[in-house]
C-alpha cells in the first residue's frame, strides 16, 4: 500500500473505533476532553491526540492506530492494516461531558476587573 494510502487510512480511523470493537469502553470519570482513558478489565488505553494517538499508561506501548491494532491483538503491521481498514466509515461514540469547555467568559472588560481587583500590598507594609 503507498504511503498516501496509509495517511488517509490512519485520519479516516480513530483509534476509539479500534478500542470499542476490541470491546472496551469509556471511562468519562477519569477522561478529559484532551484524553479520553479506555478500560477492558484490568487493560487501560489513554486515546489522545484528538484520537489519532494513545499510549499505555501500563507499559511503554504508544503509537497510532495501526500501533494499537497491533498492540491489541499482538499481530504484525500487515494484520493490523487489515483490521483498520476494515474499520472504514465505522463512527466512535464521543463521551457525554457535563462540563463546558473552557472557562467562562467574562462580561466585563479587562480594564473594568482590573479596577475591581483588591490592591496587593499587604496592610502591614509602610507607606512611603
């Protein structure tokens, strides 16, 4: 298979499809939205890199999809570009978060919460 062909094959499978057909599933309790943790059993899988990476907190096993196919079922590259590409069009659920990304934004201006702010010398300090 060309290299071309590999690079589309590796953005089109996120490595969630990968873990979800091995049977594992979504911890939302210990994911982040940056990395989302997989268990089956005692197994763990940390997805990151907007699912296109993961790594074994476990063991030094890292890598990308292919990598974790082959990581999963202890087969060669060859048998795990088969399993992924058989995986095309297949649709990974994304956890449910309860939290919004990011922090809040603020109704005031930068100027206006500066002149809120408390002043920062301390009250035993003499004034000069």
């Amino acid at each position: 298979m060309e290299k071309q062909k590999l690079e589309e094959l590796r953005d089109r499978v996120p490595c969630a499809a990968v873990l979800e057909q091995a049977g594992f599933s979504i911890d939302v309790k210990e994911s982040t939205r940056k990395a989302v943790k997989y268990r089956r059993s005692a197994e763990i899988v940390i997805v990151i890199h907007e699912g296109r990476g993961w790594f074994d907190p476990l063991s030094d096993a890292k890598g990308d999809v292919f990598g974790l196919a082959e990581h999963l079922d202890g087969v060669t590259f060859v048998h795990a570009l088969d399993r992924v590409a058989a995986l095309v069009g297949i649709v990974a659920r994304d956890p449910a978060w309860s939290r919004p990304a990011g922090k809040p934004a603020h109704s005031s201006s930068v100027s206006e919460r500066w002149a809120r702010r408390q002043c920062a010398v301390p009250p035993s300090f003499p004034k000069q």
